[in-house]
C-alpha cells in the first residue's frame, strides 16, 4: 500500500491513525509535539512558533495554549484518550545567533504544558542550532528526525567601503 504523507507548516497540526500515514514538517527554531494513544492508533503533530516573551499578553498565552490544545482536542475528536496521550518533541533552535533565543522559549513552553497537563513526554530533541526534519507515523507514535548537516552560519554585518561617490542603487 502507499503511504499517506501529510506535510505541515508553521501554525497547522495533523491527525491520522494506522501504519500508512506519515506526518512531516521541517523545524528551526519552532516546535513540533508529535502525542499519541497507543491504545487507538490514533496520533498527531503539530508545528508551533509560540508568542513567547517578557511582556506577554493574555491573549498571546492563550494563542499558546491553543496551539496544543487544538491537537489534542483534533486526537479525542478520533477517538484517542487523552489520560493515554504520550508525547515527543521537536526543534527549538537559535537559528540566528545574536538574537534572543525564540526556540528555548518554545521549547521551555511546550515541556512545562505538557507536564501541567500530565502528558508523558518519551523522548525529546530540542535546542542546538540546527534545523530538523520530522516524519511522524501517528498510528504507532515512531519518529524519524533528520538534522541539517550544516551549523547555521551568522551573517556578516559589516558592509565593506567601496570607492566612489557613496551612492547604492538597489
């Protein structure tokens, strides 16, 4: 039989249950919860970029919020129980050294929701600065998780001076 691959982006989730259904997305510095129930076969992933910082709002940490319960609640509506929900999670990294470090922060959200509300999490790879590559079978809760080969390189901010009449046409 064919697989059905299921590809998702920044703000979506995806549900499926059986062996021939396969999750994917790419992370950097957002977050994949790849939750299952073994019992059912039923699994899902989502893929999060939380409204994280110093100054939050109400509303952004609802935002948060919502980006796991939308799953979870997509996983019942299967027919998973969620007191049997497990978890595995996914990317938060510094994809850009310098500035402030957006993918702990979604990694520090995720862990502690997910402990909050009870949900074993199996395995984890978060952090580091490299980007991954996720293929979820939610039907069995296997993961398969590639990293980029290449460390994310800063970007040169000094333009050098050319000789001239220091006009730029762009």
């Amino acid at each position: 039989m064919n697989a059905e691959r299921i590809h998702i982006v920044q703000g979506e989730h995806a549900v499926g249950m059986g062996e021939n259904t396969v999750i994917t997305t790419l992370l950097g510095s957002c977050v994949a919860c790849c939750m299952w129930d073994d019992a059912t076969g039923i699994g899902g992933m989502n893929h999060m970029l939380l409204a994280a910082g110093r100054a939050q709002s109400t509303v952004d940490a609802l935002a948060d919020i919502n980006e796991i319960e939308t799953l979870i609640n997509a996983l019942t509506r299967l027919g998973a129980d969620r007191s049997r929900l497990k978890a595995k999670a996914f990317g938060g990294a510094r994809m850009v050294s310098g500035l402030s470090d957006i993918g702990q922060q979604n990694s520090d959200f995720t862990l502690r929701y997910l402990a909050r509300e009870g949900i074993e999490v199996v395995t984890q790879s978060l952090g580091g600065s490299h980007a991954r590559n996720i293929r979820f079978w939610p039907g069995s809760g296997r993961v398969m998780q590639r990293v980029s080969s290449t460390k994310v390189r800063e970007v040169e901010t000094r333009v050098p001076r050319r000789e001239g009449n220091d006009l730029e046409l762009f």
